[in-house]
C-alpha cells in the first residue's frame, strides 16, 4: 500500500520541500552504515517540534513503495545505482526497512524507532501515512528484540501511534500473542510501564453505552473478530499485572496504572468485582484510589481516581451509601465543577458526577445541596465569554472549543439530579434563565448537546408542576416536536420518551401537541425497529386516548390500523404488549377497538394478559351492559373467546369471570329482545354448563 498523504496536502507540501529536507533523505542510502546512523540521528534532531520538516520528510518520494525483504535485494539496490532507486522509498518507508533489518546494528533500529515516533507526533496526516506503511506490525515485530533501549523506542512509537484518533483500537488485537507479551514487558522497566498501559487505556474501547443518560448509541457488545477489549486485557491478567504499578515510585506509571482501570472497570461488573478484592502492599485498591482523591494529589489523579471509584459503585461492587463514595468521591467530583478548575476538568468532573447519581436518589440529594452545585453549574453556560472581554485570542480559541462540552456536561448533570426530586427539579427550573437554555439546546448543532437538553427536558418533565407551569410558559413542545422530525435514533428515544410526560392528561401542553400532527408522527414509531422507539410510540398514544374525545380515538384508530395492532400485540416484548394493551383499554369506548379485543382474546398469550388486566375486564363488563347493542355484541365475542372450553386455562378464566358477576349479566342477556345479543348470551353460558 502506498505510504502518501491526501493529495491536496501533498502537492503544497511538495511545493515546499526544501533542499535540506532532501538532504537528510539522501543520507539513509549511503553506503556507509556510520554515516546512516549519523543521518538518521540527525533527522532526529531536525524534527524535533517542527511538524513541517516531518512532513517533508514523510512525503519526500511520496510513490507507491517498493518492497524490499532481503539484504540481497538491498546490496542490488546499491550497486545498481542508489540515485536510480531512493525515489521510490519515502522517508518513513526507508527507516522502516532499516527498523525490521537484522543486520542492522541495534543503535540504528533504536534511532529509526525514535524518529518515526517523532513523525507520528506531527499532524493525523503522518499517522495515516505511517499506517499505511504498515509501521504497527514493525514495530510489534521489534518488541521481540532482546535490548530493553529498542523495546521501549518501539513502545515509545506505538503509543504515540495508538493515542491518535485515526488509529484503529482493534489493530492492537489482531495477533493473540502480542498483549500476552506486552504484559510480559510490564516488568521490564518503569518505561515499558509507562508505555504499555497508556496503549491499553487508549486501545481499551467499550463497545456500548450506558442507559437513559449514558447507554442511548447502540452498539455491539462484541467485536467483529470476539471478545470485547476489555475482557480480553481482563482475560490475559491486567488487573493482577497492572495493580502493583499504582504504587510506584514513577508518578508517570502510577497515572497510567490508574487510567487503565478506569477505563476496564466502567460498565464492567466482573472486573469491578475484582479490583474490590484486590490489595497491594496489603492495602485493598478502593482504599489506594481514596488517598489518590486527596486534595494535595495531583487534579488528574484525583479525576481518574473518583472515575474508578465511580465505576465500581455503578457496578455494584461498592454499595452507593459507602462513606468512600459519600464523604470523598461525590465531594471530589463537586469540586471538579467549580470556576477554579480548567475547563476540561470541569466537563470531565460534571459527567462522572452525573454517571455517579443517576440512578440513586439519596446520591442526588446529597449532591444538590454540596456547595451550591445548582447554581455552580450555571456558569458552564456562559462560554465563551464576551468577544470585548477576552482580549487573548487563544483564551477565545479555548473558550470556543470547550463551550458546547460545558453544555453537554452541564445538561447531562442537571439531568440526574432532577431525576427523581420534585424539589430539586424546581430548584433547576429556577436557576437563570434555565428553559431558555433547554430550548436553545434543543436547536444546537452538536448533536451530543441536542441529545443532552433533551435528557434534561425528560427528568423535568416528569415534575406535574413543572409541566402545568414552567413549561407551557416556554411552550417546549414546539421544539420538542421540531426535534422530533428528523433526529438520529439516539435522540429520538430520549425526546419521545419526554413527549410521553407531555401527553398526561393533566398537561396543558397536550392539546397543541395534538394539533400539531403528533398522531400520525407517534404511530409511525410504533413501526420502528428500534424497541425503544415502538414502546414509547404506542406509550405516548396510550396518554393521548385516556379520556380523549371520541374523535381523537378514532384518529388514533385510523392512524394505526388493525393490521399494525395485531402486530404490537404480536410483539416479543412484553413492554410493547402491555403499553398496547393500555391503549385499547383507553380506546374501549368504540366499537371498532372491542372487536380488535374480541379477536385478541382469541389467542392463548393474549388471553392470559387481558385476563391479568383487570381494567380491561371491567371495561368489557361495563360493555356488556352498555345501551348500545353493537358495543354489547362487541363485549360479547371478547367474552366468549375468554371462556371457550376447548382452550388451555379456560376453567381458571371462567371462575374468575363468574367472580366478576359475567354470568349474572349473560342469564340477563339471553332474555334479550335482540336476537344477535341473546343468541350470543346463550352460547356463551352453555360453555359454562360443558
């Protein structure tokens, strides 16, 4: 493959190449093996923090590469004339054959590593390139030698390598052997260490999300070739491996060593289980990350620290009333989120806060009430600052690129907090202009912020104060709606989820959604693919029909058809067959929904749910008294389908029925005067007397 850079990028630069770029070049090809060394150590120096002379060097000769395996091939290359040949070799194509070369000395495979870890620490672009030049399998291949000084140049490379963003994590995993090996390395020196836990905290990727919060892009729990990333580390011995290294004398290893679990201990029970029970130096490893949280630790210690913590107590391993989570980790976490931290520990902070209390309503309160949170997030909404008050131009830059991550934190945070308390809702709600900053969020570009004011609008939105008030003072509903229209899934979930709250019948907010179109948008989901999705559409149509006007069902009705019912109710999900089942029951003023019952009630699963409904069932007796003869006759084959004797469970049902007073409303009936009514009557009590 050839080892170029994108073409736009590669004809400036080519226009630029200067001559001594060529120079350092030419040196690799000299026939003396000194003067390599030597030219390769002085490019070394050359592309010491001067991204411009890197790539130079890489897109010098920039063709596709010629394959060059065998020292033999080489001294051809020589003696047919070096001049004839260099051009097709780039820079970083040359030093890798002088990288994988056996014959070269161990000083010169040192310094070729050294240098192509230098390219990679230039623009994405030289990573791409580097990749292309297949430069992780040659380094890989390096970590074989038995000098410690080429090993850790090797690790050195890789890591910068593998912390860019267009390395593919996976490119780690490929040869089963390597992360045996590279934990067989951990011991060789606090280099090794260093470098090879930072590979993995980068190459340790989760291969899902977290829930309402923190779990809405789904993804695969596997790997396209097996096991997840961080079972694999887990499975090869990380968690013994690594432990030891959060007490050495290395500030560098121990920061790595800790950064590691975090990221192997999130949403992962079985590893956090594990680092619970583990002790270094007989100190167990929760207790090792609570002196880390200390305030005279280093910030992105203490960060980290609480991110372990964290992990552990959502996965069950350190129960949420514990005092390490209570009295330092929530505290840690507060403070991250004050003025006083840099913006990117202030996002950092509000997330893992966020992820922490989410789902525990004392955590919630508890953290509401430390150091005037509430308010203190506020201020993540006023970057950047006002041009006329930043007279530095990188402070603005800063400002600019951090200012949507504030948001998103700072919704993400308000989101678990209001999640269950009414009081701390209203103290949200209350906060500074706090529905215009929900509303202005919905209509952002990123979509992490968009996806992040909806969550919040769902943990408001299930306070009936807040809907009765706040708002239908801000009418939400309009950008909710235009959310609505076109969103990626993720979003979708989360805002029909809030549109549910919005359809309460105690909602102000319910009948302008109505005459909107909300119908047709809602029934629509009920076909998706997406779970998700279907049992919020058929949820929030269930809001929609509780005592709604007898048009507003037939709408519904229409909307979804019979077929798309019987599908519903069909459905493998017992979340979708209940929400449908609630919507018929809200629907059971018409004549259409008691015969789409009547034709449920023919089959055994469906039997067995209507039965357990007593809602229903009362429904269908109201029914059968009703003075309209067609809803009767309706409620009637509902009933004769429940109590038919040739079906499973039909003895349980008809006690129960019997129980409910159906048989004393079927002897009334058969002395109808309507002969359908009284026909059906009769047939209904014979099952009765079979």
């Amino acid at each position: 493959m050839a080892c170029v850079l994108e073409a736009p990028l590669r004809m400036s630069v080519l226009s630029e190449v200067t001559a001594s770029s060529r120079h350092y070049v030419d040196r690799l090809f000299d026939l003396d093996p000194q003067k390599v060394l030597q030219g390769v150590i002085d490019m070394k120096n050359a592309v010491i923090g001067n991204n411009k002379q890197k790539a130079n060097l890489i897109v010098l000769g920039a063709v596709p590469s010629l394959k060059v395996s065998t020292r033999k091939e080489f001294s051809c290359w020589r003696s047919s004339g070096i001049v004839k040949w260099k051009g097709l070799m780039n820079g970083g194509n040359w030093l890798l054959y002088l990288l994988q070369q056996e014959t070269s000395s161990t000083e010169l495979r040192t310094e070729c590593a050294v240098v192509l870890g230098s390219l990679a620490m230039g623009t994405e672009n030289n990573v791409k390139s580097l990749l292309d030049c297949h430069i992780i399998p040659a380094l890989l291949q390096g970590l074989l030698s038995p000098d410690l000084k080429f090993i850790e140049a090797c690790l050195r490379c890789l890591r910068t390598i593998f912390i860019s963003p267009v390395t593919p994590e996976d490119l780690l995993y490929t040869d089963a052997t390597v992360i045996s090996h590279l934990m067989a390395l951990l011991s060789r020196s606090r280099y090794t260490q260093e470098y090879i836990c930072q590979i993995f905290s980068h190459c340790c990727k989760l291969q899902h999300w977290h829930s309402c919060g923190f779990k809405s892009l789904p993804q695969p729990l596997l790997c396209a070739n097996g096991p997840d990333h961080q079972t694999i580390l887990f499975n090869h011995g990380a968690v013994q491996n690594i432990a030891h290294l959060l007490v050495s004398t290395s500030y560098k290893v121990r920061m790595q060593a800790l950064k590691c679990f975090s990221v192997l201990a999130f949403e992962n029970p079985q590893v956090s289980m594990t680092l619970v029970n583990v002790s270094v130096d007989g100190e167990l490893l929760p207790q090792i990350f609570v002196k880390m949280l200390q305030r005279d630790k280093p910030i992105e210690m203490q960060l980290t620290s609480a991110k372990c913590l964290t992990s552990m107590c959502r996965a069950g391993a350190i129960r949420t009333d514990d005092s390490c989570i209570v009295l330092k980790t929530l505290p840690c976490l507060v403070r991250m989120c004050s003025k006083e931290r840099l913006l990117e520990e202030r996002v950092e902070g509000a997330e893992t806060l966020a992820y922490l209390i989410e789902t525990d309503v004392e955590l919630q309160r508890i953290a509401s009430i430390t150091d005037h949170l509430i308010v203190m997030l506020a201020d993540y909404f006023k970057y950047p600052s006002s041009v006329s008050a930043i007279t530095d131009i990188k402070r603005l830059d800063h400002d600019l690129k951090h200012a949507h991550e504030l948001r998103q934190a700072a919704f993400k945070l308000y989101a678990s907090l209001g999640a269950n308390d009414e009081d701390i809702r209203k103290k949200i709600i209350e906060t500074e202009n706090m529905m215009d900053r929900i509303v202005n969020g919905l209509s952002e570009s990123s979509i992490k912020v968009r996806l992040a004011a909806v969550r919040c609008l769902h943990s408001l939105s299930r306070s009936v104060q807040q809907l009765r008030t706040s708002f239908q003072d801000h009418a939400v509903w309009k950008p909710l709606m235009k959310v609505l229209q076109n969103a990626p899934n993720e979003i979708l979930v989360v805002a029909s989820s809030t549109l549910c709250n919005l359809l309460l019948e105690f909602s102000p907010s319910k009948e302008p959604i109505l005459e909107s179109g909300a119908i047709e948008l809602l029934c629509s989901l009920t076909q998706s693919e997406n779970l998700a999705l279907r049992v919020n559409g058929i949820w929030a149509l269930m809001n929609m029909a509780f005592q709604a006007e007898q048009k507003i069902k037939s709408d519904i009705l229409r909307g979804l058809s019979t077929e798309q019912l019987f599908q519903l109710l069909s459905d493998s999900d017992v979340n979708v067959l209940m929400k449908t089942l609630g919507l018929l029951r809200n629907l059971l003023s018409t004549r259409p929904t008691l015969c789409i019952l009547a034709n449920i009630a023919d089959g055994t699963t469906a039997k067995e749910l209507i039965m357990t409904n007593d809602d229903i069932l009362q429904k269908i007796k109201y029914y059968m008294s009703h003075s309209n003869a067609k809803l009767q006759l309706a409620a009637m084959f509902c009933i004769s389908n429940l109590i038919w004797n040739e079906e499973e469970g039909s003895q349980e049902r008809q006690d129960k029925l019997r129980d409910m007073g159906i048989v004393d409303i079927l002897h009334k009936l058969s002395q109808s005067s309507d002969p359908n009514l009284c026909d059906k009557a009769k047939t209904a009590l014979q099952q009765y007397l079979a």
